[in-house]
C-alpha cells in the first residue's frame, strides 16, 4: 500500500511541471507561449539558473517612532543587484520564512525583509489586520530604495500569505506602483481586507485589486484552501477583463504552505513547486526591473 501510495503521489507530482494559468479566458488555454521551450521540446536543452551565495545582516529603521526589525539577504559577490521586497505574512518573519527571502536573493537579487510583528510586539499568526503596519511596510520601501548596492531604480513586491495584502497597499494606497515599483509576485496571497466580513472573504476581493497597473504573478496550490483560492481567481480574472499583465500559475497535487513546509511534512509535490515557483519568479522579476 505505501509503494503504490508514492508512486501515484509521484505521478501527481511530476505533473506540477504541466502546470497551467487559472482559465481566467476560454481562448487562454490554447496560448502556451508563455512557459513552451522549443530548445528543450527539440533539443533536449534544460536551462541552469545562475544562483549565488548570499550573505544575511540584520539592521532596523524607524517608522512613525518605531524601530523596524529588517533582514537585508544579497550575493556576497559584489557589485550592485536588481532590489526585491519582501513581505511575510501572518507567520512573521521566522527562521522557515527567512529561508524564502534568502531562495530569491540566490536568484541575484538584494532583498529587505522588515519584521513588522516584532516591531510591534505582536505574536505569531494574528487575525486582526492593524492597517498602522502599512506605514512600516511602506517605509521599508524607501529604505530599499536608497540603498547603494541595487541596480535597478524600481523594486519587485514579494510576498506570502497575507503579506500579500501588505504589499498590495503599499502598491495602490500609497501609490507606489510604477513610480517606485514595477511588479508584483506572492504566493497564496490575501486578496482581501482581513477584516472584511466574511461574504466578502469567500465571494469578494480587495478593491485594490482592480487598481493594479503593474505585472503581477501568483502561486497557488491545486488543493489551496477554497476561499482563498476564489478570491486570487476571481481578482486575477478581473485584471485580466481590463487587459493587464496578470497571471496565477496552480501547481497541481500541491496545497497551501508548499513554498516553506518542513522537512517532517514536505512533499515531492512541494518541492517541485517550490523551485519552479522561485526560478519562475526570478525570470519575471529581472525582466520588470531590466527595463
């Protein structure tokens, strides 16, 4: 029972590289030109991402008065790197989250990650949203963007979870996008004011969503929690009716958490997510910030 278990369990998994966008437009399915490679499909040929050793320093910045823990990941190469943002979620930046920040660093990038949480005293997984915390996130910004050691004028938003709403904020309510950021990535984010009664939870998104300009990529898992799922579906749709670049890629056999659960609980389907999702995210990234 356990070998036919992982080989259907293997199977489901080698399917995660057939992964698809969300059938936001019927005639989307029939466009395959954004992930086909001809070189491989005639050739054989199977790109290796460039990845770097990266080196971690903590600092802090104020906000409103308040002393902001960030974690700053780059390539101990030097020389300057494109400037990536990320944000965690209800989790808080622990040490399972850190290792995300420093997965898109490897790709070449310097990140900032502030701890908003610690910032302000505040546990692990809170359900109030405190829309204060906004500011510190939108200060840490300004902190990335004066740094001396990127490359590019504009940073990349990257999130998770609810982090995802923090950056979406910082995208729309504080008019970031464009001018100070030209994409946006996260994985399973909250669509949705975490405070919002829970119809618009399930049936409704964030109308800051309908305000997003910049390109915008999301993960999912198939087997993602269904209210969270129809939000991101549902948001993404929207965007696309209006023409912009946005696109969610579900990863099939694979659910929620796939880009940080431990080891005592990862799965193949996870792992293979997990490092399509990042090297993807790397691709999308440097394209928006080469610009």
């Amino acid at each position: 029972m356990r070998n036919l278990s992982l080989f259907t369990f293997v199977v489901i998994s080698l399917n995660a590289f057939l992964f698809t966008s969300t059938a936001v437009a019927h005639e989307e399915k029939q466009d395959n030109s954004w992930w086909w490679d001809k070189s491989w499909w005639d050739e054989g040929k199977i790109s290796s991402p460039k990845t770097y050793a990266v080196e971690v320093k903590w600092s802090s910045y104020d906000s409103n008065g308040v002393d902001v823990p960030a974690m700053v990941v780059r390539p101990k190469k030097k020389g300057k790197f494109p400037a990536v943002f990320f944000q965690h979620g209800r989790r808080g930046l622990d040490d399972l989250i850190q290792r995300h920040a420093k997965r898109i660093a490897a790709q070449g990038f310097v990140v900032l990650a502030p701890d908003i949480y610690k910032a302000h005293f505040i546990g692990t997984h809170p359900i109030e949203h405190d829309y204060e915390l906004e500011k510190d996130v939108n200060k840490g910004l300004d902190i990335l963007l004066a740094r001396k050691d990127i490359s590019s004028k504009k940073a990349c938003l990257y999130s998770h979870t609810r982090g995802g709403y923090y950056t979406l904020k910082v995208a729309t309510t504080f008019g970031r996008q464009n001018k100070d950021v030209a994409c946006y990535v996260s994985y399973y984010p909250h669509l949705q004011d975490p405070n919002a009664p829970e119809p618009s939870q399930v049936y409704g998104y964030a109308p800051e969503v309908d305000k997003m300009k910049i390109p915008m990529l999301v993960f999912i898992g198939d087997e993602e929690q269904y209210q969270r799922r129809r939000v991101i579906e549902t948001g993404i749709n929207s965007l696309r009716k209006k023409g912009r670049d946005a696109r969610v890629i579900v990863y099939p056999g694979v659910g929620r958490g796939f880009d940080f659960r431990p080891e005592n609980v990862r799965t193949f389907a996870d792992d293979l997510a997990s490092k399509d999702a990042v090297q993807r995210a790397a691709t999308f990234i440097r394209k928006h910030l080469n610009k």
